[in-house]
C-alpha cells in the first residue's frame, strides 16, 4: 500500500488523532515524525496503523544526521527501515543537517558548510541510507541561524545533491523564508536555482520574528510572506503535495484545514496560470 | 576546517557553552539561537517524561535537576525519549533524605516505557484448561516491570496524576514493590508483596508452576502455599499480567 503522495496534508499532532483514526479528518495525507513511532509498540504505534488505514502516510525524520562527518548509525537505519515496513509510507524524509557526532546527540537540527568535503559526506551517506531503506528518500531544506563559509549556495549544494544520489527534495518554503532574510539572500534566487522535477513534497509553516534573527517556530499560522514563497514555488514546480507543519500552539484542526484551503486556492491558481500560458 | 573538526566545535558549544567555542564558530547571534534550542529541548523532554515530578518537585526545583543533569549527562540516543535515562538515579542522588523524589520519577519512567513496550495478548483463562501443570510455565506480559520500592511514591504519583492532594512522604514496609504493566494499551501499576515478586523472578528465569509452588512452600508451608500460588495465578489473568501457559 505504498502509494503515491498527492494533494493536500496535515502533520498529524496528537490533539487532532480522533480525527485520523476516524477518517473525518478532510485531508489527503498525513505526515507523521519517524522518531516518534520507532518504538516497540503500544498506543502511538495502534493510532499511527488506524489513521494509516484512512490516509496515505510520509514518514519525516529528525535523527538521521545525514550530514554527520562519521557516517550514520545502523542501529538507526536498522529501526527505521522496520517502521518503513510496517506502515509502507508514500514518502520518508529526513533534514539536509546534522544532529550527531561521534556519542552525542544535539536533538537540533544543525547547519552544515556548503563545502565539496561537506557534499561528499551528505551524498555518501544518502547513498547508504536509500540502500538500506531500499528507497528514495527526500531531504528537506533547513531553516538556519549561522552561515558558514562555504563553496557554493545551500540551493547549489541541493541541486548536486540530488543530481549524485538521485534522492528528491522536501521544499520547506518557510525554511526559504528565514534563511532568506537570516542570511541576506533572495528567495527567488533560491527557488530559480532548485531542481523543481525533484521536489517531492512541499512544507509550509509560521516563525517568529527574534531580536537578531526569524526564529523558525512552527507555532504560527503561515504568514502572507511564505505564501509568497509558496506561490513563487507553485508557479515552477506544478502540483506538488503541500502539507502544513506545526509542532506547537496546536489550533483546532478546522483552523488548519482552512490554512490549507488557501494552500489549494494558490496551487489551483498555479496550474490555472501554467494552462493559460 | 574539517567537517568533523566543525562538528566537534558545535558540540562543544552546546554542551559547554563557552565563548571560545562559540568563537570557533564565528560567534554571532546564530549561536546563541543553536544553544538555547539545545538546552529547551532537553529541559522539555525531560519535563514531559517526568510529570509527576515535576509536580511533586516544583517548576524551579525541576528545572535546577534538569540543567545540572543536561550539564553532567549530554545526550547520546537519537531517540529524544531515551534522554531521561538515567534521570532517575540523578535526582535520587540530589534528594538523599526524600526517597520518594527518585521513586516518583522511577515510576515516571517505566509507566512510560510500558506505554511503548512490546505488544502482547494477555491469556484467556480459558487456556488454563489444556495446561499440563507438572510442566508448565507462566510467561508475564513482556511489558511487566517489577520495582521495588521504600516509600508510597506509588500513592503520591496516582494522587499527583489524578489532580489530588497527594499524601505526604511515607516509608512503605519493608519487601514492598510496584508491579507496572500494560492492559491493553495503557498501563497500570499495583503493589505486589515480596512472594507474588518471587514466583514472577523465577518464572522470568524458567522454573516451572509446580516448582515454583514447591519452592513457595519452604516459606509458607505446603497449603498455603498452594492456596497462595492459585489465588495470584487467578489474580495475574484476570489483570492481564499472563501472555502464555506452556
């Protein structure tokens, strides 16, 4: 049942779970946080197969620390690829980032330098996770708060990423956003330089704005400039499954369904565009 | 740099949070940013598995431990969940007169691992019929866990969680243990005298029912310990606590 991701999604958060397992909720996929379900079994595990038989499912990780100089751990890929078959999600993911060096773990997710040492390390170790999970997966662009020196664009980096290892990417509008405005570059350079044909899936989400930097939240409604970013994107890559993820300050599901809806309109208006021309 | 020599550096911000290493990254606002996340995202971790606790402690208490303990114990799972490890023995070590403080958070922490432990049927007692009790063995849920204990941080914890006045710290008789599993999908706990936590400790190491009540029997006498053995093999299907006879 390993279908494939399409149209509009929800990150399933726990207030909202009567909804998935009943099937009421009016969405097309849920997107679930791997970590959270790698586990032995119980409740969280019951819910995840109930809603799972209702909507098609993307498994998104925040462990995987693709960017770790000293490879990845097998007894994390070991487990993932266990969930992997057990809920035949449409699509896995995980972060273009670190979490991990040598025994610790950050629980963050990183910023690595745009370096070739840097994109050697990323696309070895795709390579050995699409292996071991036995599939493409797609990396989504993080937000970031430093910038290091580096020898090409995160967008140059992704490209080549993508063009190595053949993964897809997971285009995280509002991550474009705020590294945008933390860095000093232009979103619409950013989107230009992407492989559209590889964006698998489409994150949008609210931040905050800090003292120095926009701090990346997930705990606002999506503000009108990433729905810029949204529309800019929509309008080069075609319909690509949109899904809104918030992790905190969790508002009714209506509230969310109703932010998607203007996810739709802005995709609809998209292909309308793209059939006028 | 290196990648790995970067990596290190970032590592060291954020469990040391010097200067100096915060100056090997460039400095700047960005690394205050890493640095805060790193820390708010283990304190909430910590508080999210630890309840209880946190009631029973207070905000400011709980939140000294928590940041001596990210401080002393940096994290090393993947998993967020496995951070709090070894939180039990920490504030057990903090609050040495209050024996209760780490039996609270004892409680914390195995209720939620029997909440993602193994899945298992719990037997029908139906199922006894066909035993052959000269031979049998009685399988617990995988999830059972037995925890001795010296207080009544097992009243304190279902008062706290129950949104009760819990009661005050008590010292519980001596022998006295917790016995924590999952009916279904949720978990439950109870006390369990030092015998019923005998025959489950060599059930789990392979002794047949028979031996088991023989071994029983040295303690109690023959009658009851027959009578004892029954009445708790009775108790243990009806709560769910049995996965298998054979």
């Amino acid at each position: 049942m390993s279908e494939k991701l399409a149209g509009f999604g929800l990150g399933m958060r726990r207030p909202h779970y009567r909804s998935y397992i009943d099937g009421t909720a009016p969405v097309d996929f849920i997107e679930v946080i791997s970590e959270n379900f790698m586990i032995p079994g119980g409740k969280p595990l019951d819910t995840l197969m109930k809603a799972r038989g209702n909507y098609s499912l993307a498994l998104h990780g925040v462990s995987m620390s693709i960017g770790s100089a000293d490879g990845l751990r097998d007894d994390y890929l070991t487990e993932l690829r266990r969930l992997v078959d057990r809920m035949e999600p449409a699509v896995v993911s995980d972060h273009l980032c670190w979490t991990r060096i040598d025994g610790f773990n950050s629980h963050d997710l990183l910023p690595l330098p745009y370096t070739e040492e840097a994109l050697d390390v990323v696309c070895r170790n795709i390579d050995h996770a699409q292996e071991t999970l036995g599939r493409r997966m797609l990396f989504e662009n993080p937000s970031s708060y430093i910038a290091f020196p580096g020898a090409m664009t995160e967008w140059e980096f992704l490209a080549e990423m993508t063009r190595r290892t053949g993964c897809g990417l997971l285009l995280d509008v509002n991550n474009i956003y705020v590294s945008a405005l933390n860095h000093g570059f232009d979103a619409a350079d950013y989107l230009a330089g992407i492989p559209m044909d590889a964006v698998g899936q489409i994150h949008l989400a609210g931040h905050v704005r800090g003292e120095h930097l926009l701090i990346d939240t997930h705990d606002q409604p999506v503000p009108d400039e990433v729905w810029a970013v949204y529309r800019a994107a929509t309008a080069l890559a075609g319909a690509v499954p949109t899904m809104i993820e918030r992790d905190d300050n969790i508002p009714e599901l209506g509230e969310l369904c109703a932010e998607l809806d203007v996810a739709r309109s802005i995709s609809a208006d998209a292909a309308g565009a793209r059939i006028a021309a | 740099m290196s990648l790995l020599a970067l990596q290190r550096d970032f590592r060291d911000w954020l469990v040391t949070g010097d200067d100096r290493a915060a100056a090997a990254l460039g400095g700047g606002p960005g690394t205050a940013v890493y640095q805060n996340n790193y820390r708010t995202a283990l304190v909430s971790s910590l508080a999210e598995t630890f309840q209880r606790l946190v009631l029973w402690l207070g905000d400011e208490a709980f939140e000294t431990a928590a940041a001596r303990y990210i401080d002393a114990r940096p994290p090393s799972s993947w998993t967020l969940d496995a951070y709090g490890e070894h939180f039990t023995d920490f504030v057990a070590a903090m609050w040495p007169d209050d024996p209760e403080v780490g039996e609270i958070a004892l409680i914390d922490w195995t209720v939620g691992e029997v909440f993602v432990g193994p899945d298992a049927e719990a037997l029908q007692p139906e199922a006894l019929a066909v035993a052959d009790w000269e031979t049998a063995r009685i399988h617990a849920v995988p999830s059972l866990q037995v925890l001795p204990i010296r207080t009544n941080a097992d009243a304190i914890w279902q008062a706290l969680a129950t949104e009760e006045t819990p009661p005050g710290a008590e010292l519980a008789e001596p022998g006295t243990a917790l016995l924590v599993w999952r009916q279904g999908l949720e978990p439950v706990f109870r006390r369990a005298e030092a015998h019923e936590c005998d025959m489950l400790a060599w059930s789990a190491t392979g002794e047949g029912f028979a031996a088991i009540c023989a071994r029983l029997a040295d303690t109690l006498g023959e009658e009851a310990a027959v009578t004892t053995a029954g009445t708790l093999l009775g108790r243990w299907l009806a709560e769910g606590v049995v996965a298998a006879v054979g």
